[in-house]
C-alpha cells in the first residue's frame, strides 16, 4: 500500500505542476473560481484524473475505483463558484474522462460477456432511459442522467466483468477498498474541520449537512467488509485496526445521526464478531482504561466544543432499549415525506413520475429518506419490481456465495444487508442526481458491484500477457 500512496503522489504533484506551469503561461487559466487556489487544485484534479487514467499503472484499478470518491470531495471544494447542478461540465468532467478510458480499454482489450451480462445491461439501458425521458426534472438533469445512468454505470459493469478474470483480483480490490475507506474517513473529518467555520458557523449539525456525513454513511457500510478482508489476509497491526474503527465510529459520532447509531453500532459488533482476531481484549481493555481514567478530561473537551448540546439534541429522548425501538422505524424523521411520495406514487403507481422527479414534485429533497418511497413516487411499480428485483438478485447470490466460503463472504452479505435498512430507514442513497446541488455520484452502485464481483470469480487464476495487460492496461 506504501508503494501504491508513493504513486498517487507522485502523480498529484505532476498535475500540479502541469497546472501551474500553464498558468504561468495563461495568467487567465486560474480565475474561475472564487480564487487562485481553488482554480488551481479543481484543474489540476482533472488532470490527475487524466495522468492516473491514461498512463502506465499495475494500480489502475485503483484509480478507477477511488475516481467517484475523490469527485465528491472536488465537488464540495468547488461550492457554488463553479457551476453547480447535473447538467454541469464542471462537475460531470471527471466521469466524462472515465468513460473516455473505458471505452478506451475496451477497444485494446477483447471483451468477453456472458448472455445473461447482455441482458441486465440491456435493460438497464431501456428502464434508466424511459424513467430519464418522462421526469418532469429531465432539463436539470439530462447531463448527469446520461452520464452516469446510461454511460458510467454500465461501463463500470463491463469493465468488472474482464478485471474480475485477473488472478490477483481479490487482493487487489481489498487493499484498494481498504485505501478508498481511509481516504474517505479522512476527508470526511477534514470537511466536517473546515465547514465547522463556513460562513461563521459553529453549529455542528450544520456542519453535518455540509460534509453529508450522513449519506458517507452508506459508503462506509459497503467499504468495511473489504477493510476486514484486507485486514485478515495481510495479518496487519492491532493499531491498524484500531485505527479503521476510530475512522468509523468517528464517522458516526459526527453524523448526529439516530440512523447511524441504531445501525452502524450493530453492523459493526456483527462485523467484527464474524471476523475471527480482528479485535484482541488485550487492545480493547487498555482503551476502556485510558477512557475512565481520562473521562473528566474528554468531558471537559466534549462540553467545549459542545458536542454534548448536539448529542443531547438528537438522543436525548432516546434513553432506554425500548424507546430506541420504537424510534427505529421513524429515525430519518420524515414520516410527512413518506406520505407525501406515497400520494405522489397514487397518481402513477404504474410507471411513477420519472428520474428525479420528488426534488421538484416534493418539498425540495432530493429523494423521499427512504428508497422504497422514493422508487415507488419515482419510478412507480415497473421500477420497484426492476430495482428490487436487482437487489433480491444479489442477495440470493451473496448468500450462496456465503456457502461456499463463509469465511470471507458472510462480510459481503451482511454488509448488503446493513446497506438495504440504512436505505430504507435513513435515506436512499444511491445515484445522487439532483437538479440543483454541489456534489453528483454514483459511489454506491460501483462499490455494489465490488460485492457482487468480488465473490463471482473467486480466486480463479488466470495467467498470460492477455490477462496481464487487462487488469494493468
């Protein structure tokens, strides 16, 4: 992983210097944005994107993978000084320089497909298309809808579909998903830092919102069962270990988030309880001992930064098992949202009102805190069946999975399973597309398509320069 770090700096650096060499020779190169420096690191991101994608790497998965994450990041730095939205080039470039590499993979590389493959593409296509088509919402969002519904999405299937076939394919996806999980956890600390003082404010719940640590949720559920995979196969140091919990629990303990505590704790104890020796007593017990013995120093700390308040804010209530059970199925708050997408879902239960279309038809958000009302207001009954359908695919596929080698896979499906209740309970999150926002992604539909990957092939060998030159173009 060291040589893999070294690498992408190595990279950053000469996007950098490729930006700001330019820039001496066009002064104008760095003025649109709200400064010079912002100007400089949202280029020069792009070219990263160029020089990781289109230059010699055994790594390149990698630069794949991490391509939606790091997107996200450009895309809150880039705030409102860039133009904001899913019709936005700004914003939809990096996915435009993917899907150029894509395609040009695959004319250097033969593609093989299954019949099957064909098809789900094939109806992805036509169901995304005609849902895209009838949205009320379809000027704001065309661009983004192209991109990476009918584009991104699909081209990210196929080229799993040849990466898959490579002997070290396992390996590879758990270090890099392990990579991704701490570049994302670091980010997110790193926002929640700076936003804490965006425009004066030292509200953290605002603070939330800005960083949308509740929807990088969602992300970390999917990403864990590949650090504990990377975690197992390379026998790394408790204090690794450590250190992804601290990032996680973190992570929740920053999203004030009822949804987060009620399921990331659990997900986590289940994780680990399945993960033989991911978690010694030994290291657990001088923790718990450094927290009671320092407890009125980290209260102090809490109460000046008035975590307490916040905390109180959203659990206060909260204070027996009872009580968190009757809150579980009312923990996204949003029961007059639901109402509302289900009334919305009776005036076209059969095809629903098209891609996007709740931002405009709803009261502003940009999906209904739930995926099952959201599908059905959206996409009506034809695309609850085609999506559920999806995931039921591979939850059975997962399970079986599971049978054949339990001790890796079980990881996969309970994260799947996590990952459903958090969608339908905290919000959907999926393909963010909203006609007027910072940040568009489709960072989930990728790394679910790791989970179903990552078991298919199992650890099939395949030798050769053909292979090679596949999975290290």
């Amino acid at each position: 992983m060291v040589g893999l770090i070294t690498e992408i700096l190595r990279k950053l650096l000469l996007a950098i210097c490729t930006v700001a060499f330019s820039a001496y020779l066009v002064p104008a190169l760095l003025t649109f944005g709200e400064s010079q420096f912002q100007s400089l690191v949202v280029f020069s991101f792009y070219i990263y994107c160029i020089i990781s994608l289109f230059t010699y790497s055994r790594h390149k998965l990698f630069y794949v993978l991490s391509l939606p994450v790091l997107t996200q990041f450009i895309h809150i730095f880039q705030k409102y000084s860039f133009t904001t939205g899913a019709n936005s080039g700004w914003r939809l470039l990096p996915f435009i320089i993917l899907d150029v590499y894509f395609i040009d993979f695959f004319v250097w590389n033969k593609t093989f497909f299954s019949q099957k493959n064909r098809l789900f593409i094939f109806s992805w296509i036509i169901i995304n298309s005609f849902f895209l088509l009838i949205s009320p919402n379809l000027e704001r969002i065309i661009g983004g809808g192209i991109i990476l519904y009918l584009l991104s999405l699909p081209l990210f299937f196929i080229y799993f579909n040849q990466t898959t076939l490579a002997h070290d394919f396992r390996v590879e996806i758990e270090k890099y998903l392990c990579l991704i999980f701490i570049i994302l956890g670091l980010g997110t600390f790193g926002l929640v830092l700076v936003s804490a003082g965006y425009k004066g404010s030292d509200n953290l719940l605002v603070t939330r919102n800005i960083a949308d640590t509740n929807v990088t949720m969602a992300y970390f559920i999917l990403l864990w069962p590949f650090v504990l995979l990377y975690s197992l196969r390379n026998k790394v140091s408790h204090l690794f270990k450590m250190g992804m919990l601290t990032i996680f629990l973190g992570t929740v303990a920053l999203s004030f988030s009822r949804g987060a505590v009620l399921i990331v704790i659990p997900y986590v104890l289940v994780s680990a309880l399945c993960t033989k020796g991911f978690i010694s007593f030994k290291w657990i017990v001088p923790v718990i001992f450094l927290v009671l013995i320092n407890r009125s120093t980290l209260g102090g700390l809490i109460e000046n930064h008035d975590l307490a308040y916040f905390w109180k804010l959203r659990f206060g209530d909260l204070n027996s098992f009872s009580s968190l059970l009757t809150k579980l199925e009312s923990i996204s708050g949003r029961a007059e949202i639901h109402q509302l997408a289900y009334s919305l879902f009776l005036k076209s239960p059969i095809i629903g009102h098209g891609t996007q279309s709740f931002e405009i038809l709803g009261p502003g958000y940009r999906e209904a805190h739930s995926l099952w009302f959201t599908l059905l207001a959206e996409q009506g009954i034809i695309g609850v069946v085609y999506y559920y359908g999806i995931f039921l695919a591979l939850l059975l596929f997962l399970a079986k999975s599971t049978l054949k080698d339990s001790r890796k896979n079980v990881l996969l499906l309970i994260s799947f399973l996590f990952y459903l209740l958090f969608n339908h309970t905290v919000g959907s999150v999926f393909v963010i597309l909203p006609g007027n926002s910072i940040t568009i992604n489709c960072i989930a539909p990728v790394i679910l398509l790791c989970l179903y990957f990552y078991p298919e092939r199992g650890e099939k060998l395949v030798s050769g320069p053909e292979m090679s030159n596949r999975f290290h173009p």
